[in-house]
C-alpha cells in the first residue's frame, strides 16, 4: 500500500500528469473503457490534500479533452454511421443507439448536456447526434457547456474528498471514484425518466439496428 501511495503521489507531482488527463478525457469520449472520471477525482483528492497537482490546471485540461472527445465521437458517427460494426450491431448496443437517435429528435440538448455523466451513454448519444444528421454547429457550443461542467463537477467531487480526508489523500481519492460513481448511476436513472426510457424493454427481444445515415 506503501509503494501504490507513494507512486499515485509521485505522478500527481510530474508535469506529465496534465497529458495523461488529457488524453485520458479526450480518449473517453469515444472509447468508453478509459476511465476519465476516475483519473480526474482522484486526482483532484490528491491535489486538494497534498498541493499537487495543481486542481485548476486538471479542471482546465479534463474539458478540454472533454470537448475534443466528444466531437470525435460525433465526427466518428458522420463519417462511419452507427452499424459499420459487427459489436454496434449488437441488439442491446443497437438499442442505445436507437434509443438515443429517438430522443435526440425531441430533447436533443437535455440528452448532449446529461450524456456526458454517462460513460456509455455520451459515446452513444454523441455518435448518433453525428450519425443522424444533428447539426455540428448546435452540437459544438452543447460540447462546450457539457465538457465544461463535468470537469467542475468531477473536480468538486474530488476536491471535497480530499479535503475531508486532508490526511489520506489515496482514501480522498477512493471515496472520490465512488462517490462519482454512484452520481453518475443517480443521473443516468433520472435521466431515463425523464427521457422515457421505459420503453427500452418493450423491444428487448427485437434484434433491432439503428438508422444509419451514408
């Protein structure tokens, strides 16, 4: 335990550090199993507790990467659709991207703006706004806001652990993770009420494809 504290600590205090949560963010906005939220929580705790890394510098380059991920990921859905691939064409993957091509059409910005607390769902929703015609130039300025308060939003929940645990930055860190967990699984609920999701189950046995666009 010794050698993981003493290791976390030592990245948080290279420089290096602002690359990786670039990346780590960008690259999470079009490959889901980079986990953006808990490089930046944790490392929000640390900062808090011990001066580094420097937290509004995390802030600044968690929504840049933000932003550049999920334009990716829209830019990806214009170019190749959204049933190019073997795994999109999955009945429960196709039915995220037929449920978010449904809502889109009616709560475009409440789904951009709240998808991205959701790992999963901002990829989903983010490619099909591209693969479906959504304008570039609404979507643009809704990747702006919704990059920019994730980053807070996850700063502040990092920042709040590690100054409750000022002592133990690495426990900072950890109650960080979880606690942006269970928010994230808390907005990913209200927003399937909010959006209707209930009607996902009524096609659960329906190899459905969603609509591609050429």
């Amino acid at each position: 335990m010794e050698t993981l504290t003493d290791f976390i600590l030592g990245a948080a205090g290279s420089p290096l550090v602002y690359v990786l949560v670039l990346l780590a963010a960008c690259i999470d906005g079009f490959f889901p199993p980079v986990p953006s939220e808990s490089v930046v929580v944790a490392l929000a705790a640390v900062g808090v507790a011990t001066g580094q890394p420097w937290v509004i510098g995390i802030a600044i380059v968690a929504a840049f990467g933000a932003i550049a991920g999920d334009n990716i990921a829209f830019l990806m859905g214009r170019k190749l659709g959204v049933g190019r691939f073997a795994w999109m064409r999955r009945p429960r993957v196709a039915r995220v991207f037929d449920f978010a091509h449904r809502q889109l059409q009616h709560r475009g910005a409440l789904l951009i703006l709240t998808a991205r607390y959701i790992p999963v769902g901002r990829v989903a929703v983010n490619m099909t706004a591209g693969a479906t015609g959504f304008s570039w130039r609404r979507f643009f300025p809704l990747s702006i806001l919704a990059g920019t308060s994730w980053a807070a939003y996850s700063i502040l929940i990092g920042a709040l652990a590690g100054h409750w645990v000022k002592d133990n930055p690495i426990l900072g860190a950890g109650i960080a993770i979880v606690a942006a967990m269970i928010i994230g699984f808390a907005i990913d609920k209200i927003v399937g009420r909010l959006t209707g999701r209930s009607r996902l189950p009524e096609a659960a046995d329906q190899d459905a494809e969603p609509a591609k666009v050429s």
